[in-house]
C-alpha cells in the first residue's frame, strides 16, 4: 500500500488547483511499532510546516468507525492546513524535510492524503 505521494500525484494535484488554502486530510494506518516513529516525524516536522506557513487543525486517534466497510478503520486522523497546494508542494520538495520522510514512512502501512476544496470555492457546473 502507497503511504507517499508519488511525483506524479503531486504534479496533479498543483495542475488541479483552485486556489487558496487546502486542507489536507490525512488518514493513517500505523504499523505495530509505527506510532513512535510517526511521533518523532510529527516533532520534526512541525518546523517544516511553520516554514510554509501550515498548521494542525485536527490530529486525533481512530475510534470505532459508526460506517464503514470491513478494513476501513483508521489509526489516527489529521487535517492539516496549508496556504496553498503550492506552499504543500514547496514544503515536500525541501531538502530537509526530504531528509525526515523515512521516519512518516516507516511509521504507517496504509495512508490518504486528500485534498480538500470549501463547499464555498466550488465551482457551479
């Protein structure tokens, strides 16, 4: 299962931009050891997310799902927001930041990383 974005996805999600701030939905899948390890990305990357003028709206544990689909439970939850899809593509790109995604990576087994557009910025049809 993909827990980074590919360079391809990244590139589709900056050409489907609508403009403005982005709320990243993150959902996680940790593996049996993961949590510590996503703690200490968490620590670490809070720099990163400063830099780019991010910020933790949510982060909050999983609980018992009230619908869904067997296998559709989720460890934790995160929304975060960013100025911009571009501030979140800047932010992926960096070098240093870059030097910290291994840990994110060895932490989870499973996860989404959704944009997310205001009901208000839709466009009419």
């Amino acid at each position: 299962m993909a827990v980074d974005p590919a360079g391809a996805d990244l590139a589709r999600m900056l050409d489907e931009d609508p403009g403005g701030p982005v709320i990243m939905l993150n959902l996680l899948r940790f593996t049996p050891d993961g949590r510590s390890s996503y703690a200490e990305y968490t620590r670490r990357a809070g720099e990163f997310l400063k830099r780019y003028g991010a910020e933790v709206l949510y982060a909050g544990d999983g609980a018992t799902p009230l619908v869904a689909e067997e296998g559709q439970a989720w460890d934790a939850v995160l929304l975060v927001r960013y100025p911009s899809r571009e501030a979140f593509g800047r932010m992926v790109a960096d070098p240093g930041y870059q030097q910290i995604t291994g840990l994110r990576t060895r932490a989870l087994t499973e996860a989404v990383l959704q944009p997310t557009v205001p009901w208000t910025s839709r466009r009419d049809s």
